[in-house]
C-alpha cells in the first residue's frame, strides 16, 4: 500500500509498481471518478464532496474497495492499493477486511508540502485511463492520452481552494496513519522527489527487500 501527501505521485507510482510486480492497481480515487463518469448512484453522492477536496465517507469508501477485494485477480495475485486507507477508522475497516491476511508493506511517499503545492497546480490527467501528465511533461499531442487517446485535462478538484483542504485534511485524518503502520512494523518511508523514474528505482528496492528472500524469491504472494 502507498500512502503520501496529495500530489506526492502516489498514483503515478502505484501504476509503475503494478505493471513492475504484475499485480491490480486498486486506486479508491479511480474507483470513484468511474463511478462519478458512469453516474453511478455512489458517484453522485461522491461527487460534491470529492470536488470540494472533502473526505467521502469511510462507509461508502470501504464497500467500495471491499469490493474490489474480494475479486479474484486480487485475491490471486495481490494488489497495490492506492489512495486508501485515509483515516485510522478505513484502515481497521482494511484489517478486517483482510483478515486472517495482512498488508506486506506501507509505502510513504514523502515530499516536501511545498514541492507538492506546485505539482499539483501543474497536474493534468487524462479523464479515460487516468495517466498523469503535468505542464512540463505534456502527452506528445495537446490534450490527448499517450496511452489511451482520452481527453487529458486538469482535474475539478485541483483547484487551489480544494488542494488547501485536501492538505489540511491529509495532515488531520491520514498523517496518523503513519504511526499506526509503524507500530505496525509496516512502514517504509522512501524520499519521493526527483524524477518518478528515480522514485520508482527507490521503491522497487525498498519493495524487493522486504517482500523476497535472499534468492530473490517472493517471501509471500502478495506484494
Ligand atoms: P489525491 O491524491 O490527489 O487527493 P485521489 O484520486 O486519491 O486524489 O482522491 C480524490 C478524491 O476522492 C479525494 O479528495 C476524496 O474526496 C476522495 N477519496 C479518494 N479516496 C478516498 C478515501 N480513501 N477516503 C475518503 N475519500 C477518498
């Protein structure tokens, strides 16, 4: 699992690690803004609320991602879980729903608050397979995907207003999650600025030396 201030690149990474480990990228944030797109009865009560930057409901959140979950691809090959777990109440919500299995790793992210300030400003995404771009590493044509030719914009909820409240709440509600995966003996915290190219290198390491024994094979089977 990959936690981290918005903006940190959580979601860039976890896409690199799922394809690196093969693995399902379960993404609470993607999971909503299908949900919103498909205007799904949880997508628009999600909606008003994602755009302002507030929390969705731990509720709703984890009977979502329970869901998610208990797919067989999951439950087959194990899963980068991204933007979930947000407060203490969804990650005893996620022990349980786990149980008698546990997450393997935590990853933190860490960068600086205001280096992600301005990553987020300059964050575009494309509204389809939800790829990341920013101002300065555009997709090759103007407002189109790269991977999947869907529309590349700036996404509603990255306005200055929300970003300052999405902080706030980061460091009320998810910053605790810190000491609760560290007592946990979960937590890994890998420096997440640079190039995402370098940040990945650093996670995969950190990733390959919990999760593989001394041959290199997987100590579980689930990364
Ligand atoms: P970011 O990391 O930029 O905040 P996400 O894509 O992870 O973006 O989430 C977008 C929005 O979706 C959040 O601001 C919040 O409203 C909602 N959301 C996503 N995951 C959760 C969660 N685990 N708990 C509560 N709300 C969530």
């Amino acid at each position: 699992m990959v936690l981290g201030k918005q903006g940190a690149g959580k979601g860039t990474q976890c896409v690199r690690l799922s394809h690196h480990y093969v693995v399902p990228h379960v993404s609470s944030g993607d999971m909503l803004r299908a949900a919103v797109k498909s205007r799904a009865e949880l997508g628009l009560r999600a909606q008003v609320l994602m755009d302002q930057g507030e929390l969705v409901s731990d509720e709703l959140i984890m009977e979502m991602v329970g869901q998610r979950l208990a797919q067989p691809d999951v439950r087959l090959r194990g899963f980068v879980l991204d933007g979930c777990p947000r407060t203490i109440t969804q990650a005893e919500m996620l022990d349980e729903l786990l149980a008698p299995e546990t997450l393997d790793l935590v990853i933190d992210l860490e960068v600086p608050t205001h280096l992600v300030l301005r990553r987020l400003a300059a964050r575009r995404v494309c509204v389809d397979c939800g790829t990341n771009y920013s101002v300065s590493s555009p997709p090759a044509l103007k407002g189109i995907c790269d991977v999947c030719g869907g529309e590349v914009v700036q996404r509603e909820d990255d306005t200055e207003e929300a970003i300052g409240r999405r902080l706030e709440l980061y460091e009320r509600q998810t910053a605790p999650l810190l000491h609760f995966y560290r007592r946990a003996n979960l937590l890994a915290i890998v420096n997440g600025t640079g190039a995402a190219d370098a940040v990945t290198r650093r996670v995969v390491r950190v990733i390959d030396e919990h999760l593989m024994d001394d041959r290199g094979r997987p100590r579980s089977e689930r990364a």
